[in-house]
C-alpha cells in the first residue's frame, strides 16, 4: 500500500513541477522579451539633448 501511495505521490509531484517549472520559463521568457523591447524603443528614439546638438 505504501508502495503505491509512494508512486502516485511522485507521479502527482512530477507532473505538478513540471507545469511549474514550464509555467515559470514562461514568465521567464516573457519578462525578458518585455525588457528588450523597452531597450529596444529607447534605443530608437533621439534623446533630447542629441537633437538639441544637431542644430
């Protein structure tokens, strides 16, 4: 009996982590493509002080 309360429990736990640890890639890899499209826009536009140079 304990055998298979043992092997239910580790089937549950691995099932379980496993849709954590995926759902936490995702967050993972979510957050960083947030964080490189806000460098990327800041990257784009002209900073003040640069178009304040060019005239």
């Amino acid at each position: 009996m304990q055998e298979i309360e043992r092997f239910f429990g580790n089937l549950f736990s691995g099932i379980i982590n496993r849709f954590k640890y995926s759902a936490m890639d995702a967050a993972d890899r979510k957050m960083r493509e947030t964080i490189d499209d806000q460098i990327e826009q800041r990257q784009q536009k002209p900073k003040p002080e640069d178009r304040e140079d060019r005239e």
